[in-house]
C-alpha cells in the first residue's frame, strides 16, 4: 500500500472513478472541488490517497482556510475535512492509514481540525479516538425528494405552505442566475447576511472558482429569488450525482416579509425533482437539545434529522486558546460599523 500526497502523485482520473463509485463519495471529495480550493484566496487544500496495484484505495481532501492574511493568518488557520476520510468497504485499517499520514501534515500548518460527516462513522469512532479526533454530536437535515410531488407539498408545515402562497400572490419569482452579475448579487446579499451574524465569508473567488470548475457533475446553481426583477434572495446549491446540496443561503432583510425563504428551498425541491435528483442535503442543523433558529426553520420543510456528527482535534493548544479569544476580538471590531 503506498500513501500518496499531492496532485502530482495522483491519477485524477482514478481519483474521480472512485469517489464516484463509492456511496459515500460526495461532491467535496471530487478533483474539482479541490481545485477550487486550490485557487481561492486564503486557502490550501490537502490531498491524500491510498494506492494499491495501480488502484485507489482511500481519499481524503482537507482545506486549511485563514481568516486572516499574511503572518496572522497562521493563528486563524483551520483544517476542514468536509465527508471525512474516504476508503475502500469501509476499513479501519486503511483510515487510521490515511489520518495518520495527515496528521503529520496538519499539525504543522493548522490550529484545529474539523472533520464533518455526511454519513454514518460510528465505525469508525475509536479509529478517530486513537488518532486525537474528539467526537462533538451535530446533526444535520435530509430532505428525501424521492417521492411525490403531493407528498412533499403535505410534509411541509401549513405556515410554509401558507407563506409559499404568499409569495406567489406577491409575484415573487424564483430562477436560476449563474451569469457573473448573478453571482455579484447573490455574494452581496450573503455579505449583509454574515455581516449581522458576525461570521467570516468566503472571499468571492471561492464562488468563481465554484463556476469555473463544475460544470454538470458535480455541478452549481445559484437559485434567486426575484421581485420586480430585483434579486432579492439567493441559494447556492452544489450537484453530485442524485444530491442536492444546499450550500450558502441569504436574503435581503427589508424583504423578508415576501417569504423568499420560504419559496426559494420550494421550488429548488421541484428543479431537483424535474431533474432526477432524489435528495436535498439541507445542511447543518447544530447541536441536540441546544436551541437553534437555523433548524427550526429547515424542519419547517419535512426533513429529516440525521445524526452524523463531527470530529475536531486541537493541534496547537495554546495557541488555539490565543485565537479563540482573538477571534471574538476580531468579530467585535469588524462588525462594529
């Protein structure tokens, strides 16, 4: 078994035949995505594989984003690995292979990994364990597009239903606008969005990148909600095989009450549908039994609450403790004004 890093040492194209193969090959795992992480601003992305006899054996994409450029950036780097590690029948042999191999590699260019699943690891917990990973309990939302379209309509709260209404009687219009003043409309209301939640957005070349590099599988469509032909909310959802994933969402603020948060994941669960695609990854849901907004309103829509998890590991422990009180710092001075 050879551990490979690095473009350079990997077949792309036996990478992409085995992320597609595998059922829980996901759109972060692909060649492409990694290329987007590989030209965005304040990103580097790591790559991993498990090569036996010419044959791909296990993957594992990470990306190291900073919050911060130049020197202080270092004390804002955090590792994500979206999907976590990726191998052949699920062996826990070959993923302790590959966390092994990049924790070598993390500890020295990031403060803290993240790994967020999307499928079930309980596995491979003691796997993570052994390697340093802690496990935080997370959930996240299924919405299962595989039945009808009735079906999906009455699974939806009457309040949803009634705001969807709502917002058709207003003319409020939902399409796809993946044109570059479609997406600069789209990345200027998420700005307003994470500016009131005081959270760091990724520089808009991501989202060029996004465009640049998937073209139908994987693949993206930014969704806009329109009213007299002004963009008034937006969804960026990725494509991977039959899913769906709901990506960055916003709106803008003096126009909620047209409900384009409602009408928007609607008629996003009707294109998939019109499209073949047989699931909506609704994304993060927070923690159990801690209040959340964000997943009150996604249960609104009839999904379904996964329990997949997360693992972090703390590389740098004091440093990590200097960069959490400096974050909170960071947040109070930047989004003062």
């Amino acid at each position: 078994m050879k551990i490979l890093e690095g473009l350079n040492e990997i077949d792309e194209q036996l990478w992409e035949e085995f992320i597609f193969e595998h059922p829980n090959g996901n759109v972060f795992h692909t060649p492409q995505m990694f290329h987007v992480y590989e030209d965005t601003k304040r990103y580097q992305p790591i790559i991993l594989a498990l090569e036996k006899e010419g044959k791909i054996k296990g993957i594992l994409i990470a990306v190291i984003e900073k919050v911060l450029n130049g020197m202080l950036g270092g004390y804002s780097a955090r590792s994500i690995i979206r999907g976590g590690p990726l191998v052949e029948k699920n062996d826990k042999v070959l993923c302790n292979l590959l966390l092994d191999s990049y924790n070598e590699i993390a500890k020295k260019h990031a403060i803290l990994s993240q790994v967020r699943n999307f499928h079930d690891t309980l596995n491979y917990e003691f796997i993570f364990k052994e390697n340093g990973f802690y496990f935080l309990d997370h959930l996240n939302i299924f919405i299962n597009l595989d039945v009808s379209k009735e079906k999906l309509w009455g699974s939806l709260q009457s309040k949803s239903r009634n705001k969807i209404r709502k917002a058709r009687k207003l003319d409020v219009e939902v399409e796809v606008d993946t044109s570059p003043e479609g997406l600069q409309e789209a990345y200027n209301i998420l700005k307003e969005v994470y500016h009131k939640a005081r959270l760091p957005l990724p520089d808009i070349s991501f989202f060029q990148n996004l465009i640049s590099h998937f073209s139908k599988d994987p693949g993206i469509k930014i969704f806009v909600a329109k009213f007299n032909n002004e963009i008034i909310a937006c969804r960026i959802a990725l494509l991977y095989k039959s899913t769906v994933y709901d990506f960055f969402a916003g709106a803008k603020s003096k126009h909620n009450h047209k409900c384009p948060n409602d009408i928007l994941p609607w008629e996003i669960f009707m294109w998939a549908k019109d499209n073949g695609y047989t699931l909506f990854d609704f994304g993060g849901a927070g923690s159990p039994n801690v209040p959340y907004g964000v997943r009150d309103y996604k249960m609104k829509f009839g999904g379904e609450l996964v329990r997949f998890g997360r693992y972090e590991k703390i590389h740098k422990p004091v440093i990590f403790s200097i960069a959490k009180r400096a974050f909170l710092l960071w947040q109070k001075l930047r989004f003062t004004f």
